[in-house]
C-alpha cells in the first residue's frame, strides 16, 4: 500500500475515505488547476495501519469506553493520556521513510501539516475545525511529529465528546493529513 499520495494521484473515488474532508477538497481543486500549493496526502489507511501495527487501536477504544461522560474532567484526562500514546509511539519505518521521501521534494523547506477527518462534514454532523494544522513544520523529524499530532487530534476531548453525541462508533472514524508546501500570501 502506498501510505503517502500526491494530490493528482488519489482516484476521486477513494477521495473522501483516503484524503478527508478537506483532503478531498484541495486535491479537487489542485487537478482543476486553480493556485493550490502543491502537496500530499497522508492516507487515513495510514493512520489505520499505525493504529492497528501497533496495537494502539484496541487499547484506545478500550479506554474511551471507560470513560464516564458524566465527569469532564475524566474525559479530559483520558484525551490527554490516549494523545499521548499516539505522540510518542514511533512511526513504523516504511511509513516515516515515505514521508521522508515525499517531504524531500519541497527540499525540507516549510509546510503546514493539516487534519482531515473522513467524517468532516457530513450531513447529520459537522467535525470540520476539531482536529489540529500546524504551520511552518520544517525537517523530517518535525515532520514526523506534527503528523502524529494531528492523528492524534482526533481523540482530543470535543472530538471525542462529540462522536459520543452523535452515536459515532469510535472504531469507525479515522483521519487523513494533509502536508502542502508553504507559501508566502
């Protein structure tokens, strides 16, 4: 499986699963030709694949559904403890080589490193603005990092909470990340 694809690559098919939300959207336009800085998309089958390879899936869903939505301050806790293992898992080498490469074609230059949730605007729900972007991301172990970071915003507690309110399955939901070249505007 290719984890990292140009935004002309993803067949428009695979655009709202694979790239997010927003993923989707900017690939759109990049192949339409209008001024989107070049980028790449993060597959959220990659995310699938950290989650599942490294045995972070099942334990995380397991401490979200100990969680007592009656005390914030537990959710708020858990949110923090379940980032925190996605933050400091390593990335599998086949992953973080590819996005290595992919990176090395802005010549390490700056990027911003965006979420893209595959459930981002959908008719019942809107998760539009609850995961992270980071900007001016420079060098590949930042690189690295900031992507675990906004994989890792997925389960921050409003996103959490939220999905917990519109009866989402957390086993369902999943995230793409967005990685464009940094332009002066």
């Amino acid at each position: 499986m290719e984890h990292v694809a140009w935004f002309d690559v993803i067949p428009d098919e695979e655009l709202a699963l694979s790239a997010g939300g927003k993923g989707a959207s900017l690939c759109r336009m990049y192949r339409a030709g209008l001024n989107v800085p070049e980028g790449f998309i993060v597959r959220a089958e990659t995310f699938t694949k950290f989650m599942t390879g490294t045995g972070l899936r099942d334990k995380i869903l397991s401490m979200i559904e100990e969680i007592d939505f009656q005390k914030t301050s537990e959710l708020i806790d858990k949110s923090k403890e379940i980032r925190d293992l996605i933050v400091e898992t390593e990335m599998p080498e086949d992953i973080a080589s590819e996005l290595k490469e992919y990176y090395a074609e802005f010549h390490n230059g700056p990027v911003a490193v965006r979420s893209s949730g595959t459930a981002e605007d959908l008719d019942d729900a809107s998760f539009a603005g609850q995961q992270e972007t980071f900007l001016f991301v420079i060098g590949e172990e930042d690189l690295i990092r900031f992507v675990k970071e906004c994989w890792a915003s997925l389960y921050n507690d409003r996103a959490i909470f939220y999905r917990r309110e519109k009866g989402f399955k957390e086993s369902d939901v999943s995230i793409a990340v967005v990685v464009q070249k940094m332009v002066n505007a």
